[in-house]
C-alpha cells in the first residue's frame, strides 16, 4: 500500500508567508571565474581519435556575443529547432537563443528527419536552426518549398558546395548564413553572411566568409609569416573565444596553441576582398608526383555532374607517384564521362586516377564524411 501523500504547502502571491521569504538577506550570488571551465566540447574524431576541447566561460560568452553580433538576433517570438545533435553546434547555440529568451524545440523523433523539421518550422513561429550541408541536401531532396516560419538556417560542420548551396537556395530562398569554427574555437572563425548568399559570384558562395567578430584570422606560409591574398597557408586565429586546451592532452595541446595562435589543420587562401575560402584539411591533401592536390577542387568540379549525388576525394598510395587521387560517388555516371566533364573544370593531373560508385558515404553523427574509412577501402 501506498502511503497517503501529504498536502503540497501552497503561499499565496502577495499573502504574508510569501512575502516573508523576501525579508531576508538575498543569498549571494555565485562569483564565476570566465577562466573556468564551463564545457568539454568534443571534436568529431574525423581524422583521428576526439578530444576534449577546453571551453571557459569566457569563451562561451565570446562565441555568444559574436553570433548576436554576425549571424543572427533572435528575440522572444524565435524558436531555435534542434535538427542536429545537441552535443554539436546546435548546442552551442542554445546560449544566445536562451539569452533572447526564444524558446527551444527538440523532435519528437529525436534525430533529423527532413519532413519532420519541414513540419516543425511550419507550426512553431520565427523558425532557426543550425544543420550540417548534408542535413540541408536531404531537406532540398523532400521537393517541398519554405515553411512559412522559416526564418533562418545556420550551416557549418563540414563543406558546403557550391552546386548543392545553389540547389538549396532555389528551394528555400535567402534564410541561410554560413559559420565556420571548431569545437576549438566553437562556431566563430568566419562567417559567410545571409546577404553575401544573393551573390552571383560562385568565388564568393564558395568561401566561408569574414572574420567574426573578437576573432583574429590569418594564413600562414611554410615559413610561418602571412601569406599573401590567393596564396594558401594553414588558418590560424586568436581571440576570447579559442579554448585553453585538450582535456589531460598536454601534447595536443601544445601542438594546436602555438605563439598565442590556435592552428586548425585546415588550409585556405584569403581573396584582395577579404573573404576566406577553405582548400582543405592539411591531413586531406593529396601529394602526387609532388605536386598538391586540394580534394574539395576535385569534389566542387564532380558535383557539376548531373549523374553525380554526393562525392569524396581522397589520396592512396602508389608505387610510381606516392599518391593518386580517388573518388568515391554516389551516382550513375561512368568514368568515361567523368573523366570528359572534369577536363574542361580542372588540371588534367587533379583527374581522378580511380572512380568508386557506392550507395551512399560513411558519415558520422554530424553529417561529416569519414574520409579515414574511404582510406582503407
């Protein structure tokens, strides 16, 4: 037998008692260091095993302040929709969203479903949401236009091309803005605004953008100096926003922050505009006969193929050039035609030595293509 459950006590608003919880003292508030540690944000364990960025207070406030700044200016009548996982970027933006007092929507299902979402943008007003470049090509797969209340989509996590960026604005008009970070530096090196996607200019649609706000970007050359606009080094940035380091990782660490500098891996080239464009992961590039090839150049070039769905490059070995380029595709062209359509985009050595027709590329929760299981096939 259960035991009879006891009155719950009840003050009145305004009536005596509530008033002399009042009467005291206010407790004090907590003091918090912006040093301390507020989120070990896991990368995505890509290219290799995850580790935990170090994320203070600060920096959260920073990488706040930098999206209300750049990106977007939710108020109470927002919905932030979370299409895409919590412990990623969609996360992150739970802060400024909660701070503009905009409500939060989770789905039902718990993972994205591109009709779901649709749906949930439709009902709930002043509809945002951050989603990965392959979430945003299954929403233009649906065939269905913009929900009424879409306001606004985030897109970041992994490389948005330039044909699949053009195919989702015909979908759902001019509601997309583009940010580029790590979990390093979460969410906020550049961005590429809502009205730089009107450009006609495909140098433009395909670049990352701007340096954010409270962030300072530059490329590097071999010799550690800045490069000049069109020249392609490795991106670095500073500012509040960059973590203090990996979690019980003193070695990553020291490798990532260098000479107050946090080096992201990733290479790119700057424009006499100002806008960055990424070439690579420098861990992604393929060497062959010496020369460098940038994997997305090859990527971009094959997705202007009408047979052509989704496609990865990556390098393998090879006795004669000690790399050659690999694509794997999702589509129904043949090599032949391939090798046509790519020699009138690129350099005849960038061409593919091999094409691998799959059902579909291995990803991982964040919509990023595993490029280390392509390696091994």
């Amino acid at each position: 037998h259960l035991a009879p459950l006891a009155p719950a006590p009840v003050d009145i608003i305004g009536g005596p008692d509530y008033e002399t919880r009042f009467a005291a003292t206010p407790a004090p508030a907590p003091v918090t260091d912006p040093a301390a540690l507020a989120w070990l944000f896991y990368t995505s364990g890509t290219t290799g095993r995850s580790k935990g960025a170090m994320l203070s207070h600060r920096n959260l406030t920073a990488m706040t302040s930098a999206h209300l700044a750049d990106i977007d200016q939710p108020d109470e009548n927002c919905s932030l929709l979370h299409g895409a996982p919590m412990s990623h970027g969609s996360g992150l933006y739970i802060a400024p969203y909660v701070l503009r007092g905009a409500r939060q929507v989770l789905p039902v299902s718990g993972a994205f479903e591109p009709a779901e979402f649709l749906d949930l943008c439709a009902h709930h007003p002043g509809s945002s949401a951050f989603l990965a470049p392959t979430m945003i090509h299954r929403l233009v797969e649906t065939g269905r236009g913009r929900p009424a209340n879409l306001r606004s989509i985030v897109y970041g996590g992994g490389p948005m091309y330039v044909e699949s960026l053009k195919k989702a604005l015909a979908a759902f008009g001019s509601v997309f803005a583009q940010i580029y970070g790590q979990g390093e530096s979460p969410m906020t090196i550049t961005g590429l605004r809502r009205a730089d996607h009107d450009s006609h200019d495909d140098a433009i649609l395909g670049s990352v953008g701007y340096a954010r706000s409270g962030v300072e970007v530059a490329v590097l050359g071999t010799d550690g100096v800045s490069a000049p606009a069109g020249e392609v080094g490795e991106i670095v940035c500073r500012g509040d926003v960059v973590m203090s380091g990996y979690w019980n990782n003193p070695r990553a660490t020291a490798d990532t922050l260098r000479d107050g500098w946090l080096h992201t891996g990733d290479l790119g080239s700057f424009d006499d505009r100002g806008y960055l464009t990424l070439r690579d992961r420098s861990k992604d590039v393929v060497i062959s006969g010496g020369s460098n090839i940038y994997p997305r150049e090859v990527e971009e070039a094959l997705l202007e193929h009408p047979g052509v769905a989704e496609a990865a490059v990556v390098g393998a070995p090879d006795a004669e050039w000690g790399e050659v380029v690999v694509a794997f595709i999702v589509g129904c062209a043949d090599e032949r035609a391939l090798d046509a359509h790519l020699l009138e985009r690129i350099a005849r050595f960038k061409r593919p030595k091999r094409y691998v027709v799959v059902e579909e590329l291995p990803k991982n929760s964040y919509g990023k293509v595993l490029k280390r299981e392509l390696r091994e096939r």
